[in-house]
C-alpha cells in the first residue's frame, strides 16, 4: 500500500505516503490479498513518480526527492505540459481540490456564466442538482508567499458535459488536453536547451540561464498590503482594481475628523498635509491593484459617510463569491477582534482595507529551479548577449553533466533526447505542411 516516497525532514521514516491506487479493501485499512496477487504501476507508485517521465531510470532515493521538489515549485507564465508525458498529468485535475480544478460529477448542462461563478445542473428531471462553481481569480499562500490563481472554463452557457469532465481549472497549473476533449494536463514545466558543461557555473548544483527562460520562468506574485482606519475617519482618492502603481503611489488619503469637517482648510491645503503625513499610505512595490477587500470590526451605521460607501461596496462583492462557497466565505466583511490582518488585530469600531499588489518577477541569479524531474538548482546567472551553438541551436540552460552522473539521475537523458526529438520531428512536420499549402 505504502509507495517508495517519504517526508523531507525528521519524520522520514515513520511518515511515508500511499501509492496512487493503494491495495486497501476496506475503511479499516486492511490490504486486500486478491488486488496483491496482480499488482500494477499504480498500486506501487505515488502519484509524484507516476507523473515524472522515465523516473524508474533514476536511483531510489532521487526518485523520492521528485515529490519534495514538486511540493517547493509554483506555476510560471512559460509553463506547459511537457513533450514526454506519462498519462498521469490527466488525473492530476481529478486529484486536486476543487480551488483548483471542478470535475463533473454527473452529466449535466451549463445554465449561467458570470463574473464569479458558473452555474451547472447535474442529471435532469426530478432527480436534477443545480450546482455553482466559482469563477475568475483568487489568491492562495505558499511557502511564505501570496499568490493569484485564475480559475477559468471552457463552456458556454448552454453546453453539455458528460460525467468526469473538467468543468473548472486553474488555468495557471492547467491547460486543455488538445487530445482528449473535455480534460486538462497539468502544465508542469517550462521547455528549455540544456546543455551540460562544466564550470564556474555549475559548482555546486549551480546553473546558468539565458533572457528566454528568465521570461519564462517568471512568476505573477501577490504583496497584500493593509490599510487600516477608524470609524470617524474619511477615505478620498481611494484606488481601484486594475490601478497601475510604484513604490510611491499614494493608495488613499486619510483624513481625520478634524480636517473632514472644518471649512478652516482649503482643498489645497488638504492635499498638501495629505501628501506629506502618514495618512496617505503608500504602495511600497510596483505593479497593478488585483483585489480589494474590506473588514470591519462594528456596526456600518457608526462609519463616517466614505467608510460607510466603502464597507457596502466591499460586502457586494463578497455577497457574490459567499454565493458560490457559503461554508467557507461569509457574506459581509464583518469580523471581531480575533481576526488578524497583517499580524495585528482588527479593533472594534476600525475598518482594514486589504489589497493585492501583483507584479511579475522573472528568474535572476539566486532564484532555484528544478531540471527534469527533481535536479535542484540555483541560478549562479542570467546570461546576457546572444548564446548559441554552431548549429543555431538556442543554450537556454547551462547545467553540469557530473552532477546528473553522480546522483545516478539517468531520466535527464530519456527526457532530453526524446523532447529534442520530438521538436525537430514537429518542427519537420510544419514546415512540410507549409511547402505543401
């Protein structure tokens, strides 16, 4: 039942993971003698090794570092399902949770599409289910790190599906399997030439990368960033969802009873102490306003009139994601002091404006990656000028062959030569189509 793969840390050898499909006949746990009379692939693999090509190549123990390397990665704008694949990137969607993937559980129809959800009816007549399924993007934590996901469909209101196809993903992990018509593959890396020479480069596990695979390996990170104000103040110039902003960007002006309601100041002068006191928080990092939320620890009514107008809008737009997951998300932004934001407590009668700063950071020097199936590494550099072979061939990735060699990791060559092979097969193909058209 138990699969090769363990836990990274103390707790290796006591902690071990199931294989895929694990011989268990009953709720109690004990095996079932008949399944392990025939055993099969996935009976004795975990679901890590069964989506890694050619890692049956690979020492025993590498092969367990593939699953703790997949735990550390996160999606990357230049990601794709792999040349050389298993079958397995299929199931992946089967086996997340539904934040990131939604599996039909009958066959049904789509009703409605809207900005955040995506209504479904399962069977028909009188034993019909209508179901919702959220839509559009989220945000999600990640070894210390806030990230956006973006869940998408394919149907269109009004479409049929059959019972086990994809009716949501993330559309940053997963692509539509242009194979197999309703599923999606995990997009589990991004494509690069490696070529393996010894140097200064590659000490230590270490590697270089050229500007194409820095894009590629860019990553859309999320900065939360709080802003918190009491009741009897006023918000003026707050930003909105899609605002472009840098370090300096003025987020929203701050003004305190005082200010808010004397005519002693003119609007100049307003804007002059805004800009130079602490009540004109600022962006702290460059990119663009993603999301904004609002709580508040009181009753709206007690809110100055801009507090008030912020904290309705705010419960809107929760009301309608509530709609889609009421057990996990509640319909208004209301909360007591046990909520912490930011590593501080929202207080009674104070209002927290929480927004998600997002920008795109590519791969640079000191950054890790993971080549192949589970080969840690970390850029030494970016290079810089045009890198090529005599042949025109691109070098995206400087990697050190003896460190492949001296962990018995032979998949790098299966995938290598068989990804080489068949891009110049593909590459072969298009250019007959276009000579014959």
């Amino acid at each position: 039942m138990l699969s090769g793969d363990v836990v990274d840390n103390g707790d290796v050898g006591m902690t071990a993971y199931l294989a895929a499909n694990p011989m268990i006949a009953d709720l109690d746990g004990y095996a079932d003698p008949e399944r392990g009379k025939k055993l099969e692939i996935g009976s004795i693999l975990s679901p890590a090794c069964l989506v890694s090509p050619a890692i049956l190549f690979d020492d025993g123990k590498r092969m367990n570092f593939a699953g703790i390397q997949m735990g550390s990665t996160t999606s990357c704008v230049g990601g794709e399902t792999p040349s050389v694949r298993t079958g397995e990137e299929t199931m992946i969607a089967h086996l997340a949770r539904d934040t990131q993937a939604v599996s039909a559980e009958d066959a049904g129809k789509v009703l409605e599409i809207n900005g955040s959800s995506i209504t479904v009816q399962y069977g028909s007549g009188k034993g019909a289910v209508i179901k919702k399924h959220r839509l559009g993007r989220h945000f999600g934590r990640h070894e210390g790190g806030t990230y956006p996901q973006d869940i998408v469909t394919d149907l269109k209101v009004g479409s049929s599906f059959k019972k086990g196809e994809i009716i949501t993903y993330n559309s940053m992990h997963f692509e539509p399997d242009v194979f197999n018509k309703g599923q999606v593959n995990w997009k589990s890396a991004a494509i690069a030439s490696a070529f393996f020479i010894e140097g200064n480069d590659t000490i230590e596990d270490s590697s270089a990368i050229d500007k194409e695979t820095s894009a590629k390996l860019a990553t859309d990170v999320s900065k939360p960033k709080c802003i918190s104000v009491r009741f009897d103040e006023a918000i003026h110039n707050l930003v909105t969802v899609g605002t472009e902003v840098d370090p300096e960007t003025i987020l929203c002006n701050i003004e305190d009873p005082l200010t808010a309601t004397s005519s002693a100041f003119s609007e100049e002068s307003k804007r002059t102490l805004d800009n130079i006191s602490d009540a004109s928080p600022r962006a702290g990092v460059a990119g663009v306003i993603d999301k904004i939320e609002v709580f508040y620890n009181g009753q709206i009514e007690d809110m100055s009139p801009t507090l008030e107008a912020i904290a309705k809008a705010g419960d809107k737009r929760r009301k309608l994601e509530a709609a889609v997951s009421p057990d996990t998300l509640a319909e208004t932004g209301q909360v007591d002091s046990s909520l912490r934001l930011d590593g501080r407590p929202v207080e009674l009668d104070k209002l927290v404006i929480r927004m998600y700063i997002t920008h795109r950071s590519a791969a640079i020097g000191g950054d890790k990656c993971v080549v192949a199936n589970q080969m840690k590494s970390t850029f030494r550099r970016r290079m810089v000028g045009r890198n090529y072979v005599d042949d025109g061939q691109a070098i995206n990735i400087i990697f050190g062959r003896k460190s492949v060699d001296e962990r018995i990791v032979y998949s790098v060559y299966q995938i290598g030569v068989a990804t080489t092979w068949g891009r110049l097969m593909a590459n072969a193909a298009r250019k007959l189509v276009a000579e014959m058209g």
